[in-house]
C-alpha cells in the first residue's frame, strides 16, 4: 500500500505539481490550501506524512502543526517555506517537524527529504512492533496470588533505581522478572546485559564483566568493553550471582559503591551508570556463613528482595503456562492448534515439576513436536510425570492391537531419548536395521524429523 501524503499549501501552482510529482513517485497524494482544511481533512483520513508551508493565510502552518500534534496518531510533518529562516525552523522542529525545506523546491530534493522522513515511520513502526513482541515474550503469566503478588510488587520496584535481589529454583523465571522490572523503568530505552555468573570461566569473568585492554594478558589481542560498560545507562542482570568467586565479588562491590569500573590493563576508570539487578538459587546467608559469599555485597545487592515461588507453589497456573505454550509451540512449528484433555491436565497438575516452568516449556514443545494428535492423552505424555503420582498412563483401550501400539510408541520413544535421538544407536538397543526403524517410527506416529 503505497504510503499517504497531504500537500498544505496556498499556491495552487505548488498544490498541483507536488502533486503530480507524489504520485508519480508512487505516493498516494492530496491536497489543501489552508491550515483550517489540514487539520479538518485530517479528522476524516490519516496520513502518513503532511507537506506544511509555514505562511499560510487564517492560521499559519506552525500553529498548524501545534494543533496537529494534539492528535493521537499525528502524522509525520516536514515543512515548506519561500521565506524560512533558522529561528522558524528551531521552532518546526522543537514543535515536531522532522525536516525543513525552502523554496525554490528542488525535486530531487523533496523526494529524498520524503523518503527519509518515511523510513523513519517505518523504522519507529518496527520497534514499536519489536517492542511489543518482547512484551508479549517476557510477560509474566499467572493469576495465583504469588503471580499476583509478584507483578504487584514488580509494578511498585521498576520505576526505581534501587537494586534487587530476586531469590527462586533454577527454572522459576528470575531472568523474566528481571527483564520485567527493566522494561518497566526509565531505563527502557537503554541496554538490558545479562552476565550468567555460573557460565563464565574464572580466569574469564573479570575480562567479561569490566573489560580489558590489548595486551594486558595472554591472548587480550583487542580492547574489550567490559560488561558494566556495555550496560551504562540501562540494567545490568548478573544471574546466579552466588556462583561468583570472592575476588571477582570484591571487585564488583567497588563498581556499586563507586560507580566506576576499572578494565584490565588500565589505570583509567570509567564512570558508569548501571542499575544491578542480581538473581540467585541459593541461600546466600548460609553461603555467607561458610564464607563463600561476601556479606558487605549481599547487603549491597539486597535492598529490595524478591522471590519467585516454584510452580508446584503454584500450581493453579499450570492450565494457563501449558496452553500458553501449547499455542507458542504450534505456531513456532506450523502445527494445527492442540490442546490438554482434562484427565491429562490432572496428570500435569499432579506432578512436583522440580525443573519449574522451564520444565514445562520443554515437554510442551516435545508434546508439540511429537504428538500427532489435537488432543494430548495421559499416554501421550512421558513416564516421568506420573512418579510420585497415582495418576497411570495408560487408558482404557479398545483392542489388543491399539494396547499393544501404544506400548510400542512409548518403548521406542523412551529408546530415542536415552540415545539422544540417535537412529544408529537406537536401531542397534532396539534389535532393528536403521531403515526398520524409520518405518516404525511413521507407523507409531512418530516424527522423523526430530531425528533428521
């Protein structure tokens, strides 16, 4: 759909062959004489971007584009004037004009102006676009009074610079929260870096968290931005921060208190501003007893906790992560829409899911990948989730041949996952010839793609 232009301008001349010009650029293009007629016109259609001369008679273009920027969705503006000086166009543009061109108008050069002003639009469609995804990604799903609580909680802490220390199993959804409380500060706009404290060798964590320059150990070829640095402005995540050996703990307390951090290989601090978001799975106070943990840092990045409950905590919210899921999974694969019966929900609401959400997330992608049918059975689901349970996978079947596959469909399948879903080695537990075992596999429902 090619792109819409209002051309405001006294002169007919100038209405007629901006005009003609637009469209024969391939622009969808009209055109007013007055600022009273702009902005009218511009209560029945929107349009991308309006061409505004500055001396117009009733009001006059800048007052126009004031006027014009009380709307909701106020189009792009660049202004147009035979008598333009450098105080009319500061006030264009303090007023939201994004360019400023003068008459005599040059062709080549209302085209290009045009075409930039609407890359622009495009591109601030994108990353409103991208940033709504991200939201919808990182949102946190849950009506349990935890959940409730927790969204609460973060509504109240993100608008703040204060650090935060977000306590929860491995799986529970720290880095979410953290994302969240970053997304909804003043810091939006600035880089979320996250350091996983536990990922990172020891010999490497002080090069990726304050940087280095060229030559300041063996193989530092280049100056390197350290990790504070890349975060100046915005939120720094340190995740699993109580896996983070006592020197480099040191250093990182004299980067909170003073602002400053210092690259390897350097006497020259640089100042940053960074807002120290930590996570941990463990009991920092009974690793500050065994003297793992420095317990001047742990009040330093404790000032305001918080705790994300396990999901058997909060188990009235498995039904809506599941389906949440159900449906990312189907779309992400092309898949036809599935669901959870509700004997197979019981078996899921029944299971301690100590992997948490994460665990979740993953055997609904297998169920995704795997199932062939719309609705997943208790059969359908891996025997893990039934221990600890009285729940049995098994149903009621019609016939000996349905029974008989599928105890050969869950067979083969816990077969695969033990070889890692390699086919030599699966066909050689099972007794089969390779090519034996893909015709197996297609006729239990099986997808050999995951294979492949």
């Amino acid at each position: 759909m090619p792109a819409s232009i209002l051309i405001v301008d006294d002169e007919s001349g100038i209405r007629e062959s901006l005009g003609a010009l637009l469209r024969d650029e391939g622009y969808d293009a009209e055109a007013v004489a007055s600022g009273e007629e702009c902005l009218e016109r511009l209560k029945r259609r929107s349009f991308d971007l309006v061409l505004l001369d500055v001396w117009l008679a009733g009001i006059d273009g800048l007052e126009t584009l004031e006027r014009m920027q009380s709307h909701e969705a106020a189009p792009m503006v660049v202004m147009i004037s035979g008598h333009g000086n450098i105080e009319t166009a500061v006030r264009a543009t303090k007023l939201g004009a994004f360019d400023f061109v003068e008459k005599p108008l040059s062709i080549e050069k209302v085209v290009l102006v045009l075409r930039n002003a609407l890359e622009y639009l495009r591109l601030e469609e994108e990353n409103r676009r991208l940033r709504a995804e991200l939201e919808e990604r990182y949102q946190i799903l849950g009506g349990s009074v935890p959940m409730k609580a927790l969204r609460q909680q973060i509504a109240l802490t993100a608008p703040t610079n204060g650090r935060v220390l977000i306590y929860g199993e491995s799986g529970t959804g720290k880095e979410l929260v953290a994302r969240a409380l970053h997304a909804n500060s003043p810091r939006s706009g600035m880089p979320f870096v996250e350091v996983n404290c536990a990922a990172i060798p020891e010999e490497l964590i002080e090069s990726e968290m304050f940087g280095h320059r060229k030559g300041s150990f063996t193989g530092a070829s280049e100056d390197k931005v350290g990790k504070f640095q890349k975060a100046d402005g915005g939120t720094l995540f340190l995740d699993e921060v109580g896996d983070m050996s006592l020197k480099t703990q040191s250093k990182v307390l004299r980067v909170l208190e003073e602002q400053r951090v210092e690259p390897l290989g350097s006497n020259r601090p640089v100042t940053v501003d960074v807002r120290v978001i930590a996570a941990t799975n463990k009991k920092l106070e009974e690793e500050i007893g065994r003297n793992a943990f420095r317990e001047d840092l742990f009040y330093r990045l404790n000032v305001i906790p918080f705790y994300v409950p396990a999901l058997r905590e909060r188990t009235e919210d498995i039904p809506v992560l599941a389906a949440h899921f159900l449906k990312e999974f189907c779309d992400a694969y092309g898949k036809k829409p599935k669901e959870f019966t509700a004997a197979a929900m019981d078996v899921l609401l029944a299971y301690p899911w100590p992997g948490n959400v994460r665990e979740l997330k993953n055997l609904v992608e297998r169920l995704v990948i795997m199932c062939p049918s719309p609705r997943i059975e208790p059969h359908h689901l891996p025997p893990e989730v039934f221990r600890g349970t009285s729940k049995s996978p098994q149903k009621p079947y019609e016939s000996l041949q349905e029974a008989r596959s599928a105890y050969e469909r869950d067979f083969v399948l816990r077969k695969l996952e033990e070889n890692r879903w390699n086919m030599t080695k699966t066909a050689t537990a099972l007794g089969l010839e390779r090519s034996h075992l893909y015709r197996k596999m297609r006729s239990l429902g099986i997808a050999p793609s995951k294979a492949s």
